[in-house]
C-alpha cells in the first residue's frame, strides 16, 4: 500500500508539472529544414530552460515534496534536510529508484562523509536541473555521489572536469590526491591522466608542495617510469631525498625508492658528492652499494665493453626524458603552418663518462604539410599531372645525425619530441612523441593540431613550443650460455 501511494503521489506530481509546463509562456519555435516523410520540414517547439527553471525552483520552494532527505555525517554533528520529489530522484538515479521503492516513510535518511554532506545540495541539484558549479576541492565528494549512487552522466563530467584541470593552480596541490582517488574509486581514465600529467611535468611537481604528501605508492610509480620529463637524474634525486626526511618512511620503503634511482645517468662528480654529502646516501648507502659500483664501471669503461658482461638494457642504463643541453634542445617554431623548418643541434654521444667528451650534431626539419608518397601527385608517361586527393597533409619531423660514425656501432638513438601547451595560464606538456628517425613512424604526430588558427591550444603566442630529447639506447652483447 506504502509503495502504491508513493507511485500514485508521484504521479500525479508529473501530471501537476506538465500542466504547469502547459500554462507557461510560449516557447522557443525552431525550424527543422530537413525533409520528412511528406516531403516537408518539420518544426519544434522548445520549452527545455523553461522546464529547468521550473524544477529548479519546484526543489527551492519544495512545492509538492512527497520526500524529505536528512543527510547526516557519520558523527552526526551535521544535518542538512533537503525536501525533495521521489519521481526526480528515481529518474535520475537507479539506487535512489531501489531505496524509494522499499521505503515505509516520507522521510529518508541518508549518512555521507562530511565532505560528501558539504555538497549534497550540489548533487541533488544536478538531478533537477542538469547542471553543476563546482570548486577544485569539490570534484572528489561529488564524484564519489555520482558513483555512489549511479548517476553516470555526472561521474563521466566530473572525471572530464579532473582531467581538463590538472594543471590549473591550487593552495596545496590537487593531482596526487585525485590520483589517489582514482585508484580507490576505480577511475582508470582518471587514474592515467593523474599519474601522466605528474611524470610529464615533475620539474614543476617536484618544486611544489604537493611532492611531499604523495604516498609512497605513487612515489614508486613514478620512480620506474622510463618517461619521466625533468631536468636531470639529480634533480629526482633531490627531491627523493626531501621526500623520505619530511615522510620518515620504513626502511624498505626508503631502499626501494632509493634502487629506482638510475645512477648511471649521473655524471661521476655528482656521484661522488653525493656520497660525501647526502645524509640519506650515507644511511642507506648498503643498499645501494652495488648500483654505485656499476655505475662507476659505466663511466670507467666504453659502453661496447660494457655490453659485454652486463645487460646494459636494464632501467639502471636506460635515461629519462632529460631537458639538460647535454641531452637535447628546445625549439620554438613561430608561426608553424607557414613553411618548412630546420635546426641542428649537439647532444652527449652517450651517458657515460667514457663519451663526456663526444658530441654528435643533429639535423632536424620540421614539415607542417608533408605528404606520404602515396598522397602526392601521380604523372603519367605524357608528362600530364594524375588528379589525386590530397587534403594538404600532415606535420613531420625528421631528425639525423649529420655525419655517421663507428662510434654508433652497438647505440641505437631514441628521438622524442615533447609538445608543449598553455593551459589555464601554464606551460604544460602537452603530447610525448617516441621515434626512430621520423615522427612519421608514429602516425598520429600533432594529429589533433589546428597550426593555422592562433588560439589553438597548441600554439603559445602563436607558435609551437617543442623540445627535442635524443636518448642512446645501449645493445647487450651477453651471449647466452647453453
């Protein structure tokens, strides 16, 4: 009976809203000039903000409530009583939908973590009029409503709205705790994006005050990735170690951070003054005795000697996206869609002290339309042009040594292109594109980018700000043993 009357009440709710609709001033007249089946276009008549406006004050007035939510914190120091209408909330939500439906009362209550409560009013809102206004500190307890009570439209706009403004500013940072987030609730597209974003930009996240209070969950996530983009290998170190003496973490922790470190990319100066003066060094310097001491034999010992009796492909080998001189060069092309561009550039033959001395210059030419050979115009024996579609091509960079050298012998030259972006007043890393000799082994380079509009979000004062990283990748030369 409990369960008939509630149909029944909100029944004749949506029958009191439609008549009311029906009353309203006219609406919107749009014209559809796409034929029908007569041969003629249709028209519609538009009373969509006018309904909005109308349940958004039905919720305000709390004319013909039939339901009273009191959400309540878990500690019950905090009440909010909304009144609201059961038939919108069991549209817009199925576990509202489940909940009304077995209720023996007009009242409900509801128990939500304080942050949660903070913004309940929000949430229901949302189910009235579509819409939402939110802070940066408001996305985690709305999102975690969105989930909780299976309204997907908000929980997939909310994950956009977390991905869309991981670079705006914040007091005290906002990624590594909706990264945290992500992980809990699920969110893999947050969760990438989060941890993406961090790797991509640690020169600004190392330098912030968010770097301390990452879990050292996320800190080890971070530590085995070859894509980091900062400075150089001392600088994650840097921060490593202002990480452990804020956080005190166990001694495991604090070793297994410390193996992720890739000494090999540090010159052998720097090694040594970190020894002597790195008081975590010193602490746990037993645990990572043995990454030392290869470490000095790579800088003592050619890379093809090297190669021969250890595997010289394992992370402690393998560099980072560093933004050092030594590793690569910035290139800000002004006005890209115009024509092509070249640049050279010198880069360290290699990581090792062995090679400190060696340069190798790069040539590099960017095309902002190339086209595949299969794109370009056909001519026939007569010498007359074969029309062909082209659709004015694509953007290219191509880069090569200048001269080759035996010295490349057992090296292979990893290129990657870093594009940057402004976003919400940032320079921030926009795409990470990994190649051989041409972004053209990629297939989707700047694929997305509009080079001839000067607001394009990949243009900064209308023009591409890139940064050309060359990683030597060393070949083992172990034979296996039978």
């Amino acid at each position: 009976m409990v369960q008939q009357g509630v149909q029944t009440q909100a029944g004749m709710l949506f029958v009191a809203l439609c008549l009311h609709m029906g009353a309203a001033t006219a609406g919107m007249l749009k014209v559809d000039m796409t034929l029908d089946g007569n041969g003629g276009g249709g028209d519609t008549i538009s009373h969509s903000l006018t309904l909005v406006k109308r349940l958004e004050a039905l919720l305000l007035q709390g004319n013909g409530s039939d339901l009273s939510l009191r959400v309540e914190t878990p500690s019950a120091d905090e009440v909010k009583v909304i009144q609201a209408h059961s038939l919108v909330l069991s549209l817009q939500s199925p576990v509202f939908e489940e909940i009304l439906l077995s209720r023996n009362s007009s009242k409900l209550v509801l128990k939500e973590g304080s942050d949660c409560a903070a913004v309940f009013d929000k949430f229901i809102r949302y189910l009235y009029c579509g819409e939402i206004s939110l802070r940066l500190d408001q996305a985690t307890p709305l999102h975690k409503l969105a989930t909780k009570y299976q309204v997907t439209g908000l929980q997939q706009g909310i994950t956009q709205y977390m991905t869309q403004n991981l670079a705006r500013e914040s007091t005290s940072g906002h990624v590594a705790g909706w990264y945290e987030y992500a992980v809990q609730a699920g969110d893999v597209t947050l969760r990438d994006s989060c941890i993406q974003f961090m790797a991509w930009n640690l020169s600004s996240v190392l330098q912030s005050g968010e770097w301390v209070t990452i879990s050292s969950q996320l800190l080890m996530s971070l530590l085995q990735r070859s894509d980091l983009i900062l400075q150089s290998e001392m600088e994650l170190f840097a921060g490593l170690e202002a990480w452990i003496i804020q956080n005190e973490p166990d001694g495991l922790t604090a070793e297994n951070a410390l193996r992720a470190v890739r000494y090999a990319m540090m010159p052998p100066r720097e090694l040594f003054r970190l020894q002597t003066q790195s008081a975590i060094l010193a602490r746990y310097q037993e645990s990572v005795r043995d990454l030392l001491y290869m470490s000095y034999q790579f800088h003592s010992a050619s890379p093809m000697q090297m190669a021969k009796y250890f595997d010289v492909n394992c992370s402690l080998f393998m560099p980072r996206n560093y933004l050092s001189p030594v590793w690569g060069s910035p290139w800000i092309i002004n006005n890209p869609s115009r024509d092509d561009r070249s640049t050279s550039f010198q880069t360290q033959l290699g990581p090792s002290g062995h090679d400190s001395s060696k340069r190798v210059t790069w040539n590099a030419l960017f095309s902002p339309r190339w086209l595949p050979l299969s794109m370009r115009p056909m001519y026939t024996d007569s010498g007359a042009m074969q029309p062909t579609r082209v659709d004015g091509g694509r953007p290219r960079i191509i880069i090569t040594p200048a001269t080759s050298s035996a010295e490349f012998a057992g090296v292979n030259f990893q290129k990657t292109v870093i594009v940057m972006a402004q976003q919400q007043g940032k320079v921030v890393v926009k795409h990470v594109y990994n190649f051989h000799q041409s972004t053209e082994e990629n297939g989707d380079f700047l694929a997305e980018a509009d080079l001839y509009r000067r607001t394009s979000e990949y243009l900064i004062d209308s023009s591409l700000f890139l940064h050309i990283v060359v990683k030597p990748l060393y070949q083992s030369l172990i034979t296996s043993k039978n």
